[in-house]
C-alpha cells in the first residue's frame, strides 16, 4: 500500500487490533458494478447522505458527472477528489451547491485510489480501493483491457468502519481545503449513527447482486467472471455478519452454528460437497430479514432460476428471505436448504408441510442445530447457567424430538454432546469475505474454541 494513502491509513489502525481488516484483489468491472449499485441505491431512499469519492483523474470523474448530478439532489453533500484534468471543474454539476470539488496534486496516494464512502441515516456503504502497481501485476504485466485493472482493497456495509474511514478520508482532503473538511465533519456530525435495519439493508445487498450479475451477462474473461461472482455471495455474507454483529447476545450465532452442523456431518460421515453446502447455508441462516427485498431491476419477474434445488423434493416456495439468494445459480441449493430448516418433522411446519424424510437432510441438520446453539446461549444467562448448559439445550431438543426435529439426528446431537462434555473442540470458521473465492477453494480463518469457551459472552 502506499504511504499515506487513506487505505494504509485505515489499515494501519486496524493493524494490531482485534477485527484486523482483510482485503481482496478486484476488477475494475466488479468495481464498477459495486459503485453503480451503491450510487444508484441513493437515488431511491430519501436518507440525504453524505458522499465522498475519489476518482484517480478528473476524467473518470467527468464520465460520471451527468449521474452525479442526479445523486447530488439526492444527497446532504458530495465531494469529489480526482487529479483535475481539463473541464474538471467547469462542468455544470461541479457548480452545484452541495458538490465540492478536491484537486489532488501530482504525487498524492490518493490518486491511486478509488472510493465510494456513503454515510446515511438509513444505512452506510464504502468501496475503497487501490489500485495495483506495475510491478504488483508480475509476470503477465499491466492489462491491455481497462476492465481488467485490478485494485487492492476491501467494501463493506459496516457502520463504524464506514464512519472511521470517513473521518480519515476528510482529515486528508483537510490539507487541501480546510474549510470544506469542517464542513464535511459538521456534516457527518448531522447524521446520527446508523442503526441500520434488515429491511433496508436488504434492498442494498439485492441491488448489488443484480449489477453484479448484470456485468456477467456481457462476454467476459473467465477471471473477471470469478470476480463478479465471489462478490455476490460476499454481499450475503456481509449481511449474514451485520445481523449477527446487531445481535449483542448471540454475536458468534452464524460461525457456530457452522461448527454444529459441520461436526454433524462428519458424524453423519456425509461427502465433502454436502458439509461444504451446509456449512455455507449455516453462515446465511439468518437471512430471514431480507424478505421483502425482491430483484429492483425488474420487480415482480421471473429470475430464470425456477427450478428447486436437487435436495428438494416437492415444489414449493421459497420463504422469501430465501428468495434472493435464489437468484444466483450457485445458492440455490443454499436457498432450499434455509428456506425448509422451518419444516417439522411431523409435518406441521413451514412453508410446504415437508414431513420426514421429504424435509432435505441438510434442512433438518440446520434446524437442529440452530435451535440447539441459540438454547446454549439462553442457558448461559439464565439462573441455572452454573450447571451443563449442553446438557439442559440437548434435553430440551430432546422434548421435540419426533415432533420438530428428526429423531436420528437427535441421536446424531447427542453424541456430539458427549464429545462436548469430555472436552471436544469445534471449530469457529469464519469465511474471508474480503478475499477473493473462498467458497470455490475453501480457503478459512479457523481457530478452536473448547466448550467451556463456546459460549463465554460478556455478560
């Protein structure tokens, strides 16, 4: 990274920290795709936020300045760093009120970088990035196509990182213009933290899947595909972990509940391909908040995956959480399996009646361990806490054995229950989500936790 850009100063600061952040290497297509989604979703909700950008050249900038025009009616204020080029400043929306405009000189960090920071009542989102020196290519090269410009960095949704990356990014542009960075601060001042809800955030992550997926129609290397699809099923993800960070007294649901389920199916000695399915729809399990976010390029229609996943056995809807991961190919067996972990075993749940064996496996170990995992975590704060927490969830699983849960798999709980009580490790994975294909190639952060620690919340 290069010295005293905003990246490596917010790397920096989270350097030695107990979040440290990851990057990712992007195309500048999926940079593209990210951008317009974010900048477009201004342009629909009535947050009036606060807008910080940088575009490397005026030019770039000057290709986006009819669209900025439209985002800055929309917005509280905008400002723009870019090295000027000619017409940089005369353009009609450079004239606008609310829309300031930051020269960067010749040498600056900043115009390697490319950022998208949005601070609203309703939401926050960041893209910022860096852009890869000759020498970062090695031996291919630098690209001969613009869309395969590769940048080094990370996007987010998270609300602190977004506002820390904000106030570093407005301390830069105060050594140009001091008084338009005190203005930016009184700004950001104005919007009060974002406490951002499901709904909303919903609608944010199903724009950005859809230009992602809008940029895989058009014929493309193979590599910017890939991209482009890692960042689809990071979108999930970034929201599975903010609703898990919203959850103050069950922030490590997602990454154990995986650890449940994935020591189930070695028991179950299930294939590698059916833990890896698992594993994925226990990270996204609690995507049930993005119900009624539906595709906003074209609401209401059909998205050409209509067909159920093999695991399902019946036609059915899906729940609609369920529904937008549904419209990518690779998460619709991911969808199945989230939208029938609601399914009893005798079957009088939801959304299709399934019974039995008709529920996917897969759905019933989700279920199960899922219900599990959140009893553990009730029992860690109730006035029994001091006795076995694992003893008291499985007991209480057990009552619903053959009523809710598959009775086998409560076998199959039980026995892990055991291995827990005489000093088993799980172990919490959590996926690189800043990282390009993890779900492709399996690449995971693990570390263990001992079932005295599993559920060691502050209380």
């Amino acid at each position: 990274m290069l010295e005293g850009s905003i990246l490596q100063k917010l790397e920096t600061a989270h350097r030695h920290s107990t979040r440290p952040i990851r990057f990712g290497v992007y195309y500048k297509n999926t940079l593209v795709s990210l951008c317009h989604a974010l900048e477009d979703h201004i342009l629909t909700e009535d947050g009036e936020p606060l807008v910080i950008t940088a575009f490397q050249k005026g030019k770039w900038y000057l290709q986006e300045a009819n669209r900025y025009a439209d985002i800055a009616q929309r917005s509280r204020g905008i400002a723009i760093m870019a090295a000027a080029d000619a017409g940089f400043a005369e353009h009609p929306t450079s004239q606008l009120p609310n829309v300031d405009l930051v020269p960067i000189e010749a040498g600056d960090p900043v115009e390697q970088e490319w950022h998208l920071i949005i601070l609203s009542p309703k939401y926050t989102a960041m893209v910022i990035c860096q852009e890869l020196s000759e020498a970062d290519y090695s031996v291919g090269g630098l690209p001969t196509s613009d869309l395969e410009r590769k940048f080094y960095g990370l996007w987010t949704f998270e609300p602190e990182l977004v506002r820390e990356t904000a106030e570093i990014a407005i301390a830069h542009i105060e050594k140009y213009n001091p008084e338009l960075a005190s203005k930016l601060t009184a700004h950001k001042q104005a919007i009060q933290a974002a406490i951002i809800s499901p709904k909303d955030l919903g609608v944010v992550v199903s724009r950005v899947v859809d230009y992602l997926q809008t940029g895989q129609e058009n014929s493309i290397p193979v590599a910017l595909d890939r991209n482009l699809v890692s960042n689809e099923i990071q979108a999930f993800l970034r929201m599975a972990q903010l609703i898990d960070l919203a959850d103050i007294n069950n922030p490590m649901a997602s990454a154990e509940v995986v650890a449940i389920c994935e020591t189930m199916g070695q028991l179950l000695d299930l294939p590698a391909w059916q833990i890896k399915r698992l594993r994925l729809a226990a990270l996204l399990h609690r995507i049930d908040p993005l119900q009624k976010a539906e595709s906003v390029l074209t609401p209401g229609a059909s998205t050409g995956y209509e067909e159920e996943a093999p695991s399902c056995p019946l036609t059915c809807p899906l729940v609609p959480g369920a529904q937008v991961l549904r419209t990518m190919p690779r998460l619709r067996a991911i969808a199945q399996i989230i939208t029938h972990q609601t399914e009893w075993w005798n079957g009088t749940g939801e959304p299709a009646g399934l019974a039995g064996d008709e529920i996917p496996l897969e759905s019933r170990i989700l279920a199960l361990a899922a219900d599990f995992q959140w009893r553990v975590c009730q029992q860690q704060y109730s006035e029994q806490s001091g006795q076995d927490i694992f003893a008291q969830a499985l007991d209480q699983c057990r009552k619903q054995q053959s009523t809710r849960f598959d009775p086998k798999l409560v076998d199959t709980l039980t026995l892990l229950v055991m291995g827990l009580q005489q000093g088993l490790d799980l172990p919490l994975m959590t996926p690189k989500v800043s990282s390009s294909m993890w779900l492709l190639d399996s690449r995971w952060d693990s570390h263990s936790k001992s079932s005295q620690e599993i559920n060691s919340y502050p209380k």
